[in-house]
C-alpha cells in the first residue's frame, strides 16, 4: 500500500495495529524516522519512496532499517541516474550539499505549452552520451552519504509540500496581499504538533478596523483549492530582523483562531451539536467550538476530516461524506445528522 506520512500517520492514530503480509510504501513528503519506525513494526517492510511528477513519479527507494538520523531516499531505481550538483553543474563530493538533478527514462519531454519553464527546468544531460539527454532540475537540496544513499535536506525555493501539494508560499502571499483590507502578508510552514504540518498566514491590516477573519476565509476559498488556505493570523505588525527584514522565526504560534469576535460566541444547543462540537474539540485541540464554527477555517483539513468522519461514525453511528464539512458550519452539520438519525429511527 502507497500513502503519504501524513495519511499513515492517520491510520496509526486511529489505532490501526497493521499487518505483517504489509509491505509499506511512503512518499510525497519527507518520513520522519519514528513514523518510519512505527510503520516498520506494524508492516513487514517499509520502503521511502522519492521523486517529482516530473520524472515519472519515484525516481529514487530506500528500504528503511532501525538507525538514527534523518531516514535516506535512497538510491536511484532502475534507468535512472542522480546527481547532486553545484550551481555551475559540477559534482559535489559526498556529504556536501548541493541541488539534485534527475536523468535516465523517466524524465518527462517538458511542461505542455510552457516553454521557458520547460528549457529552465528540463537541461542537456552533460554526463550522458545519448543524443537529446536531459536532465531535470528538481529544486531539492541533497547530498550523498558514504554508504552511497541520498539525503534530502529540503527546498532551494520556497516551494513546499503539505499532504503531498506542492505549494508555492510567495502565490499564497500574492494572493492574501491582493485583498485591499491587508496591508502585508506572509505565508509559511507550522509543525507545532510533530507530524502535523500546516500552512500559517499572517496579515497586517491596511487600516482599522481591519476585515474580518469570516471575509478574508471567504476571500481565499473564491480564489484558492481548500489545500492552500493557511490558518490566518491577524497582528498589529509583522515582526523584523535588525536589518528590517520579516523575522519569520519570531512569528507567533497560530492559535487555533475563531473566525467571529469573543462576544458573538454561541455554545452547542442540543445533545447532538455537543457530539459534533466534542468530535472537534479533539481533533482541531480547541477548548471551544461555536456553533457557528466551519471546521476549516478552525485549522482543519482533509485528512483531520477523516479523524471527523470517524468519530461521527463511532459516536452516532452515522457515516457522513468529508465534503460535507467543507461550507457548513457545525449547527448544520449537526442539523443534517439529526435529520438522519430521525430518518433511520421512523
């Protein structure tokens, strides 16, 4: 079976206990050892799995053993080469970092109607022979270790990966900027809770009072897929660096933000918008849901809607489809459900 970390990581939180006829295969994000190691003791072998779109998909397997450190990507497959190169093409010794590059079979003609992106991206193979040779720039930093496998150290760019998108964090900046209530805008990458990746945005206001949360969410769901909206934070300045650059690393950690003030808070009102209301709590670990609460713009995302999907299902034995969370809020849901629990009783 083939999953992301992030998917796997869902199963074992859900008390899946796995099968030693399993062989495992993760990909589409870095795999954190312990997950790793998790997997390897509910499975009987556990493969990382890298490569971009790009090249065909995997371009590189690594069959993960108990050690220490950042686990490997391995060793290039079958028909394809590696290298892990400086900026002038040249083949960096091991240990030392460098942008890896991807040849052989796999390596895809070029990007459909987009030329300038294909020439900067897709480039004459210099250590290949074969005529029309290339090689693809993946934008990964790497380096080869003494046993001959490769590490991955990350992005050159700042193009990131959350549950297996590829998400560029300057688009989503460009995009919340644009909207004429905000007057600065940055977007990056949280793992508060280990394994647990998400997109943060932080705004500061053009004038105040500023927008509301519920209008700058709406504002991003018009113009975004559901994977690249961050979990907003709104401060009254963004924090700078003694040389007046953005000091990311002093952002705050987003708390889980309720889209509508303090004041218009409204609890759960029946037995069952309770049920829901406690099904969230857990999963988005939140103190409070309103009932006007929408599970997404509380931080919630696809997968933690499945965590939802099962609870519903174990609490009131309803089996509801994860869309359904995406533009009710937790009144209606829980107004659909008792429709249905009503139905199912008559």
């Amino acid at each position: 079976m083939q999953a992301t970390p992030a998917t796997w990581r869902l199963l074992i939180d859900a008390g899946w206990e796995g099968s030693k006829d399993l062989k495992i295969l993760c990909g589409g994000e870095a795999l954190p050892r312990e997950l790793a190691t998790a997997l390897a003791n509910r499975s009987s072998a556990v493969w990382n799995m890298y490569g971009p779109t790009e090249t065909t998909v995997w371009s590189t397997v690594y069959p993960f053993s108990s050690g220490d450190g950042p686990v490997p990507i391995g060793r290039p497959i079958a028909n394809t080469e590696t290298y892990v190169l400086d900026a002038h093409l040249q083949p960096l010794p091991v240990g030392v970092a460098g942008e890896l590059y991807i040849g052989g079979d796999g390596v895809a003609r070029g990007y459909r109607g987009r030329p300038e992106q294909t020439a900067e991206k897709f480039i004459p193979d210099p250590f290949s022979k074969e005529p029309g040779a290339r090689l693809y720039k993946t934008g990964d930093r790497a380096r080869y270790r003494p046993d001959g496998n490769i590490e991955f150290l990350g992005r050159l760019d700042d193009q990131v990966k959350i549950r297996g998108f590829r998400i560029e964090l300057g688009e989503l900046e460009a995009v919340l900027g644009s909207h004429p209530g905000v007057r600065e805008a940055v977007v990056l990458v949280r793992e508060d809770v280990p394994g647990d990746r998400r997109l943060a945005g932080y705004l500061v206001a053009a004038q105040k009072p500023g927008p509301s949360l519920n209008e700058l969410y709406g504002f991003l769901r018009d113009r975004l897929p559901g994977h690249m909206i961050p979990n907003l934070v709104v401060l009254d300045a963004l924090p700078l660096t003694p040389n007046g650059k953005v000091d990311r690393r002093a952002l705050p950690a987003p708390d889980q933000v309720r889209p509508e003030p303090e004041e218009s808070f409204e609890g759960p009102r029946n037995a069952v918008e309770e049920v829901v209301a406690g099904i969230w709590s857990k999963v988005l670990g939140v103190d409070r849901v309103s009932r006007y609460d929408n599970f997404f713009d509380l931080g919630g995302h696809s997968l933690l809607a499945m965590r939802v999907v099962a609870g519903l299902e174990e609490h009131l034995g309803l089996r509801i489809n994860p869309g359904e969370l995406m533009f009710q809020t937790l009144g209606q849901l829980a107004a659909a459900c008792e429709e249905r629990l009503q139905a199912r009783a008559s």
